[in-house]
C-alpha cells in the first residue's frame, strides 16, 4: 500500500488486516498543537477500523470487477451477434452493425456498461458515505462543539433567492452543508452546481455556477435588498438591470466601479453598507480568491456570498490509498480556515459598521 507524508510518498507493505501503527500528527502540523492533540484524541482512533472497511470495499470491487465485466463483454458479443445473424438474410454482409440493428445493440451496451458501473463503483461510493457520515462531523467538531456537517444539504436553493443573485437555473444540486459559528457571526455554507438545460432538438446543459455559497448572519439588519455583482460591461449590466426591480448604485471607487456592479432598492442604506472600507476589504477577498467573479447580497440579516470554484469542497481523500485520515483533516481544517479569512477580511463581525 501507499501513503504520504508531508509532500514525501511512502511505499507501505503492512499486509491486509494488520492493525496500523499511530500517525504522528507533528508531523503535518508541528505549528499547531492544539490541532495535532485533537487529531491523536479525537479522529485517529476511527482510522483503524476504516482501514479495515476500506480494505474490505476496495476488495469487494475488485471481485465484482472481476467478475462482471467479462460476463457483460460475453453478453455484449452474444447479442451483437444475434442482432447480425437475425439481419443477415436482408443485409448484404450482414453488417448490422451500420443499420437498424446498431441501436437496440448501443443502447444495450449503454444499459450494461451503466450497470457495470454502478455495481463496480457502490462500495466505495457507500465506504466514502461512511466516512463523512461518521467522521467528518467529528473533524468540523475542532472549530467548536456548534459546528455541524451533513453530506445532504438541508436547505435548498430556492431559500436563497430572497438574495437575487442566483442565476436562472433547471436544475440544482446541493452537498457538504456545514453550519457553525465564528466571532459571534453564524456560517452556513454548502456547495452548489446550478444548471441550465436547453429545450432544443438536442439536450445540453450549460453550467451557470458551481461553487461554494456562504450564507453569514450579520449583527444588524437590513432594510433593503443590496446586490453586488461582477461588471458585465455597460451592454450585459443593462440588459440584466431591465429584468430587476433594483436600481444601479453609483459609486465613488472607480476601482471597485471597474470590477462590480451594485444594485439596491435604498441608495442611502446600499452606500452606508458599500463604504470605501468595506469596498476595499470586497476588492481583497475578490484577490484572495484569485480575481474569481464572486458576488454578493445584503438581505434582512444575512450576506450571501457566492464563490465560483474549480474544485470540490471537502471530499474523503484517495479510497486507493491506506485511510488515516490526515489528508482528510489537513483538507477541511484548511477549507474552514479560508472561510473563516472571509469574515476576518470584511471584519463582519464589528458592530459599529460596515
């Protein structure tokens, strides 16, 4: 088996089922005691017995794989076969493949491969569940015993849409909620793929976000709906102005002009909100997540923030290799701590103002 050790790659031989020797958390993270007791206290001891259920799942998909992905190329062969015996008496050559005969055969490879897939894929898929059922929540415990965890998203999109910033959309998928408290602000986030599907002759669906959405409680309320949006260009800001009730805000910060676009239905709360601090602490998150075109909106008490990313959000590390749960640790403790940059950056939680 393998593992890494720091950026270092370690070849393991422990045979299967021999018990694994304590991880030496300093290791990872020498600058952080507080985090490394927690790790030898709290997640270690699941490392054991998810080893042994790693190993087990990676063992019973080799067996399947083993098993039924040549039943399935037998099954696969024996009806492209049949199909081109039972067309030969009306097809030169019998080529049913490039006739009438080609569809029931794709459409059948289709069914078999998908089930092959499924069956293949389903303990792992089920040992990962696992994991970030039973040990995950335990990780997101080091930020306090209010912070919580679920794979499923409690909430849906359509609770958000009070904010006016998520985009049209057929389809939503939402996983990894996580709620919790930091510097008396309450976060819940969860990451968010929402689709658009085109009713044409063919079916294509158009990616309109995925990324991660922060939802902070803020320490007073607003009045009004206060909206800001990466700059589309003069044509793309009015053509999205004219399907809003919210009106464009002018600034004063020609910089933050040049990267947003503000939209409220109260000019005088939209400017006291965007002062030229808090647009500058904007502009220093915006930078912070590498000029991504992340948006914004103030709505009763709440910011919702939404995050474009390229990658996924806390997710069990490599099933291939030996589990200890470290990578998993060093992942969401890093995660987190981004989030919690987020509400140090815009300082939200200073009560005398934005």
């Amino acid at each position: 088996m393998n593992t890494f050790v720091g950026s270092t790659f370690v070849q393991s031989n422990r045979p299967f089922g021999e018990r694994l020797k304590p991880v030496h958390a300093d290791l990872y993270w020498n600058d952080d005691e507080e985090l490394n007791l927690y790790f030898e206290t709290e997640i270690q001891p699941y490392a054991e017995e998810f080893e042994e259920r790693r190993q087990e799942a990676v063992k019973e998909t080799m067996v399947t794989a083993a098993t039924i992905i040549p039943a399935a190329i037998v099954l696969v062969a024996l009806a492209t076969w049949a199909a081109m015996s039972f067309n030969s008496t009306s097809n030169v050559g019998g080529f049913a493949l490039f006739n009438d005969a080609a569809n029931p055969i794709v459409f059948l490879c289709f069914l078999v491969g998908t089930g092959c897939w499924y069956l293949i894929s389903r303990p792992l898929k089920l040992f990962r569940s696992s994991v970030k059922a039973e040990v995950f929540p335990k990780i997101f415990e080091f930020f306090g015993d209010r912070f919580s965890y679920s794979e499923k998203s409690p909430i849906s999109i359509e609770s958000l849409e009070r904010s006016r910033i998520i985009p049209g959309h057929d389809k939503a998928e939402l996983e990894d909620y996580v709620k919790g408290e930091y510097e008396d602000i309450d976060i819940e986030l969860v990451e968010a793929r929402l689709v658009k599907i085109s009713k044409g002759k063919h079916r294509n669906e158009t990616v309109k976000f995925n990324g991660i959405c922060i939802l902070l409680s803020m320490p007073k309320n607003f009045t009004s709906n206060t909206v800001v949006r990466r700059d589309g260009g003069k044509v793309k800001n009015w053509f999205k102005s004219s399907f809003t009730t919210l009106e464009r805000v002018e600034l004063e910060d020609p910089v933050f002009e040049k990267e947003f676009e503000v939209l409220s239905d109260d000019q005088v709360e939209a400017r006291y909100l965007l002062s030229s601090t808090f647009m500058e602490r904007l502009l220093k998150l915006q930078h912070h997540y590498g000029g991504t075109s992340l948006e914004a909106s103030f709505y009763n008490n709440k910011l919702l923030l939404m995050i474009p990313c390229a990658h996924n959000h806390f997710e069990v590390a490599s099933v291939w290799e030996e589990k200890n749960f470290v990578e998993e640790t060093r992942t969401i403790v890093q995660e987190m701590r981004g989030i919690f940059d987020i509400i140090d950056i815009l300082k939200l939680n200073e009560r005398t103002g934005l």
